[in-house]
C-alpha cells in the first residue's frame, strides 16, 4: 500500500457516503466567482490531465457556459501512480502534457525541483489569490525563491476517530470533548492505548503501524530532508524516534496489524478489531462504508490530534511551460481552486476545502455528521486544518522514500522481519531512492 496514493482512491464510495455529511448544503450563486466572458475572444480548447476523481465535471460546463469560446477537456487516469508516470514521461520528452496537471501533496515536492518546468503562477496573479488558501497549503507549492507552481484544491486535515463502545468499556471517557483532553501528545496517546489493552486485551489500540506512521511523520518539519534538500536518513534522531516509538505500540499490541486498505483491514471496522485511528476528513466516509449498520452509533471523532495538527491528502493544480496558452490555464486553475467552487466540490465528492473563506460558509463549518454521533465534523475539521504545521519540509523523493519505510514497518507489523534489521534496510532503499532521478 501507498498511503501517498490514498486521498482519491475511495473518493467514489465517498460520493456516496458521504451524504450524511454533506446533505445540509445549500447552493451557492455560480455567477459569484466567475469571470464575465462575452466568448467574442479567439477559441481556446484547454486539456486538464487529474486522477480518479476530482468532482470537476459540472464545474467545466459552468466555465465553459461563462466563456463560450473555452472548450474543456479533462485527461483522467485511475491513479495517482498512472498520472505521475504520464506526467513524467512528458515532462521528460518536452512535449504532452496538459494545459494544467494535477499534483497530489507527497509528490510536488519532487516537481517543486523542476520549477522551471512549470509557469510561476505569480506572473497570473498568484501573489494577490495567496490570501485565499491556508499558509501551510500555499507554502507546499512555493520553491525557496519565492516561486508559486499550483494552486491548492483540497487537504486532509487529522483528528481522531474513536469507538465509544470500547472506550466505555476499558474506562476511558466517551464524550468527545474529554477523549480529546487524553492525547495532547503522541505519548499521551501511546500511554493511553496501553491503559486501554490492559483492559481490553482482545481489542487492538489502532489499526496499524504504517497508517499511524503516516501521521506521525507528517508532522516532523524534517522527516526524510533538510531544508536545503540533502538526504538526512539516520542523521534524523526524530526520525527513528518515531520509527520506535511505533514499532513498541506494535510489541506491546497496540497495533491490529492490519495492512491498510486490504481485504482484513475492511473487515475489521464491522468488529472490534481496534478502538482509534488517525482520521483525515476524507476517512469518514470509508469508516461509514466499511462497518455499515455495525458502527452508527459506536464511531465518533474527536477534534484532537496528537502534537497538534496533521494533514494527509490533498492536491494542486499547476500549468506547465509546455501550455500553449498559459494565462487562460492559469485562469481556469485559479477558478477551479476558488472557494467557491470548492464547496461545491466538497458538497459533490467530500474533498475538504483549503481556502480560508470557504469555513464561513455554512454548506462547511455547520455539517453535522449523523453516522458519528451527530459530530459536528465541519467545526471539527475547520479547527484541525488551522493547526496543521506551517513549516514542514519534504524533499524532491519524499513519496518514494517514505513507502521505503512505511513498507519495512509493515515487515515489522506483521512479523515478517525484525525492528533493526527492517530499520537497517529501509536506510539503505531510502538511501538509493534519495540519489535516483525521475523523468525530467
């Protein structure tokens, strides 16, 4: 598993499933943000290159009946994996690559290298549209001279899900508000899961070491990179402190051991397999889809992340050098990543919005989600997207470094390979993945 490749592979069933979340949402005047067009302007056919599903397709004929001289047309792949190997390979010909790519959050920093690949936005207005997004979302598109690449779409700000009939069970407060008194830090929430084991020895703490791994690194504001993007591997003493702080949870049974999104790992929300996960926004929906029947009622979120804040998920819209008609790609990024047009997206496909204007909105900042106990999960995930590290740096490999090790501790999870020896070879793939050059 990849979890770099997460945030849109379930994107469909959250369509669905998220109806319960979203159903409140009231329309919003399509006009509001649309720029006047009179279609007297030359024809301008624009290619759009996304993955799995982005929610866009209304969205292109409401531009396209705004601008009768634009014509739209949206290349998708079914992964994250197809679309970057396409953007690559035409990246590195010089020639194919849309009018705007989509570029998912862990792998920009590997194209935020090649920025003279792609337009910097500031020349379309990007220091006057910087005001719209979070900081921490515009800063993951920036280059360290001040270069903007993309315009940011949505993100998965992190709180914790919980079972509140397990919880109940070990002792532990249901109320979401004390839950969230509980893991002020990562500590606290290991310490917290040991208490819990002791008395619910058949009921695992969370799910697995790689998707709490995934968590926990996203935090460190130098996990696999220092900020001049030189490789740090066993320099980082946060890094392997992490690394062992979860592989003890995986000694002392914190774990379920489940390798995510696996067949054993969908079974389990319909048990009492585990008691928390980390919870992007997004996850809501799978939790739903996944337990059913079983688990209206037991599931709740807690507005409380360990060490603060955390995101995993997300993406941007960039225009590469190769566009043939840069200004109106920009154009048409710019107005995709609007808030308004991201509640839009959030009402149709559950993406979280990352501009600030769109948590006023009450399609957002009052959704209540009846599954969980009736949590009030836009306030919740408003408050979690606020607190996420502005500051955190990834480097030009970070997707491929990081599934190095998230695979060596799923080796670890499951009993397949000893702490040190796992340690020890992710160090030397992450080594050889740091120092290998993609296309472009």
């Amino acid at each position: 598993m990849r979890p770099s490749a997460r945030p849109r592979f379930a994107v469909v069933a959250l369509a669905c499933s998220l109806t319960l979340l979203v159903s409140a949402c009231g329309g919003s005047d399509p006009s509001a943000s649309t720029e006047s067009g009179t279609g007297d302007g030359p024809r301008v056919e624009l290619t759009i290159a996304t993955f799995n599903e982005f929610g866009y397709g209304d969205l292109y004929q409401e531009y396209e009946a705004a601008h009768p001289n634009v014509k739209i047309t949206e290349r998708r792949a079914k992964t994250v994996d197809e679309h970057i190997k396409n953007l690559d390979t035409n990246l590195a010909a010089g020639s194919g690559l849309a009018d705007i790519e989509a570029m998912e959050v862990s792998w920009i920093y590997n194209y935020l290298a090649k920025a003279d690949k792609f337009v910097d936005l500031r020349q379309y207005g990007a220091d006057d549209l910087k005001e719209r997004w979070l900081d921490w979302k515009v800063a993951g598109a920036t280059t360290g001279d001040g270069k903007i690449i993309g315009y940011g779409t949505d993100i998965g700000p992190e709180a914790i899900c919980y079972r509140k009939d397990l919880f109940a069970k070990a002792g532990l407060p249901t109320d979401r508000a004390e839950v969230a008194k509980l893991f002020p830090d990562w500590s606290s929430y290991f310490a917290t899961g040991r208490r819990f084991k002791q008395k619910v020895p058949n009921s695992a703490w969370y799910d697995s070491a790689v998707l709490t791994w995934e968590a926990m690194r996203n935090q460190l504001i130098q996990a696999y990179y220092s900020n001049q993007d030189r490789y740090l591997g066993a320099e980082n003493p946060l890094l392997k402190r992490t690394w062992d702080q979860i592989v003890k949870g995986s000694q002392d049974g914190l774990s379920a051991k489940l390798p995510a999104w696996s067949p054993a790992w969908t079974k389990a929300f319909r048990t009492d397999k585990f008691a928390t996960m980390a919870c992007p926004g997004w996850l809501l929906g799978v939790i739903q889809d996944n337990a059913g029947s079983f688990g209206k009622g037991k599931w709740d979120v807690a507005n409380v992340f360990p060490g603060g804040g955390g995101n995993w998920g997300g993406s941007y819209l960039t225009v590469p050098m190769q566009s043939q008609q840069p200004e109106e790609a920009a154009k048409l990024a710019a107005w995709l990543t609007a808030p308004e047009q991201q509640i839009k997206v959030f009402r149709k496909v559950g993406s979280f919005p990352s501009t600030v204007d769109a948590y006023d909105a009450p399609q957002v900042k009052s959704q209540v989600n009846e599954y969980f106990n009736k949590a009030p999960v836009g306030r919740i995930f408003i408050d979690r997207a606020k607190n996420v590290i502005l500051k955190q740096h990834k480097g030009p490999r970070d997707g491929e470094i990081n599934q190095v090790f998230t695979q060596a501790l799923a080796r670890v999870d499951e009993g397949k390979q000893t702490p040190d020896d796992a340690w020890q070879q992710a160090l030397r793939e992450a080594e050889k993945a740091a120092n290998t050059r993609r296309g472009g």
